[in-house]
C-alpha cells in the first residue's frame, strides 16, 4: 500500500475519471494508494478543497500559503491558525522560499515563511517545505525559527545531499517526486540511494511533475507507484518494501494510526 504524501486534487484533471471525484478515489484504491495528503497552496481555495474532500478518511490536508502566491491574503498567524485547528488538517504549508519564479524585495516571502513556521510550532503540525533555488536562506530560517522543534518534509526533493544532511539534522523527512526518475537527476538520485530509511517519503505532486514515462503529461496520485520503483531500483530494495517504509514514516510523522 501507497501514501501519496503531496498532492493537489483540487487541481487534479477528472475527465478520465468521468469528472467524478469517487471514480477518481475508486481507481487509487484499486491501485493501492491508501492515503493522500492534500496540500494548501492559498487561503481562497481551501473551503472548496476542504469540502471536496470532505467524507473520504483515506485524504488528509495542510493549512498554508505556497511562497509563489502573490494575489489573495497574505495570511497572519491567526488567519493560519483558524484552519490550523480543522481536525482534517494534520500539517502546514507548503511554505518556504523559492527564488525562480519571484523577483525583487522577497521580504515578504521570508515573513511568510516564519509566520507558517510559528503556526506549526504552536500547534504542533509538521511543516511542508517548498524550496527552490533558495537554499541558504531556507536552511537559515529553519534554524532562526527552530523549527527542528516540529520537524516536517522537504517536500519534492530537489538539493544535494550536503543539503539533505542539513535537512535530516534539522528534523526533516525528505520526500521524493517524480523528478527523482529524470534523467538529468543525477544529484537527487544519489540522495535517494544515501537517505536513511526511517526518513523518506514518496509524493506525485499532482497534478504536476508526472514521473516516467508519464513526463509532460498530467499528473495523479495512483502514479506514486512509478516514483516508489524507481527509488526501489536505485536502492537495491523490493517496491514492497519502500511502499512500506515510506508509509510508516509518513503516519509516525504525522502520528496517524
């Protein structure tokens, strides 16, 4: 059995599942994916996300706002804190820095990332960590905020291993996507051959990021399969074995039974 542990489906495309939500969830469980994690990336759309997923106790989600969103409410401590309560909610983010695709004073993006920070502290929720080409400074505020209190993910891994040890020292899982099975990947590659086993975590990303041979298309959930070989390839281990790894790191975690 497979957890997905990062997925947007409320981004997810439904039309090969008849755009019925329950044919979409049917079909993962048939594929044997037993958990998601739905993951908050604005403050807008999570009543809609919240409601869609709703009755389904196989789908878990996080409060928070990516680094990247610009337009919406930029959410205070409390605005984070009201859905941080949600009994659905087990994690918050994704947060962090990414330093591609915003420019200029990113003061405000490191704010951000503290006050997210501050609310896993506070509730205890693990964080869920996007960082791209911000790898200093994510790691500096990590320390500042002491967030090793908590812990979380490296969500949709995509450093060195100097940064994974840094991770890993500071309380963090380290989770692999479908980048880990490109062919330009050699850096994540060799992460994933060194990360302890008690410590990693497997995730889509979807509707983003599909993995081979499923590159450029859409992305699912059921697809996490495809990231697990591969992982099981590079390690020398049965997929049995890293869907079962990683799905126990994901629930001791998250302290889900």
């Amino acid at each position: 059995m497979f957890v997905d542990s990062h997925c947007h489906l409320d981004r997810i495309d439904l039309m090969p599942y008849q755009n019925d939500f329950a044919c979409f969830l049917q079909d993962a469980a048939d594929k044997h994916i037993e958990h998601m994690l739905c993951i908050a990336i604005d403050m807008e759309a999570y009543p809609a996300m919240r409601a869609m997923v709703s009755d389904y106790s196989q789908i878990s989600l996080t409060a928070g706002v990516h680094p990247n969103v610009q337009d919406g409410l930029d959410p205070s401590f409390d605005d984070l804190m009201a859905i941080a309560q949600d009994k659905k909610v087990i994690g918050i983010g994704e947060t962090g820095l990414d330093y591609y695709r915003s420019e200029g004073d990113l003061g405000w993006q490191h704010q951000r990332f503290r006050t997210h920070i501050q609310v896993a502290k506070t509730t205890g929720k693990p964080l869920i960590i996007h960082t791209r080409e911000a790898r200093d400074d994510t790691l500096a505020i990590l320390r500042e905020e002491k967030a090793e209190e908590v812990g979380g993910i490296i969500h949709c891994f995509t450093e060195d291993w100097e940064f994974a040890k840094q991770a890993l020292e500071l309380n963090f899982y380290i989770s692999f996507s479908g980048i880990v099975t490109f062919n330009n990947a050699k850096a994540i590659k060799e992460v994933a051959k060194k990360v302890p086993q008690d410590r990693f975590l497997i995730e889509t990303d979807s509707p983003y990021l599909a993995p081979a041979p499923f590159r450029g298309k859409p992305n699912y959930p059921t697809y996490v399969r495809y990231v697990a070989e591969y992982i099981a390839e590079l390690r020398g281990q049965p997929v049995e074995q890293i869907a079962q790894l990683s799905s126990r790191n994901f629930y001791r975690l998250f302290k889900l039974n």
